[in-house]
C-alpha cells in the first residue's frame, strides 16, 4: 500500500476519507502516533524539535528496510 498524505479535503462517511483514501482508522491511529511525539518532544524540553524529528526519521525508514529485507 502506498502512503497518502492528507490533501486538507477530509470527509468522515463511510469507512475511508475521500480526500486522500485512507481508512479512518489508518488516520485516527496516525494522529495518536503524532500526538505521542509532540507530547515526548515537549517533555524532553528539546530546542531542536527538527534534529530529534529528522533522527527518528531517518531511524525509522533504517529498521523499515532492515525488517523488509529480512522478509525477503
């Protein structure tokens, strides 16, 4: 499945948004997700929110391929 980002048309019937396709609970679960970063950013006082973002990021997308690759 391919990543849709939010395109800021959010509809709430049925069982996926018609603005980007993802499923309700696919953006509900994200939200948490996001808030859960916010609040530990916000604990650890960082002044550098975006270094500590870009390092999970790139820590994240690093174990994704790894898990990928040992799938394969």
């Amino acid at each position: 499945m391919k990543f849709s980002p939010c395109i800021d048309q959010c509809t709430t019937e049925g069982t996926h948004c018609q603005g980007c396709g993802r499923s309700h609970v696919e953006i509900a679960e994200t939200k948490k997700l996001v808030k859960s970063v916010v609040e530990f950013v916000q604990q650890q006082d960082y002044e550098n929110p975006e270094d500590f973002i870009a390092a999970i990021s790139k820590s994240i997308l690093k174990k994704t391929k790894e898990a990928k690759d040992l799938m394969q």
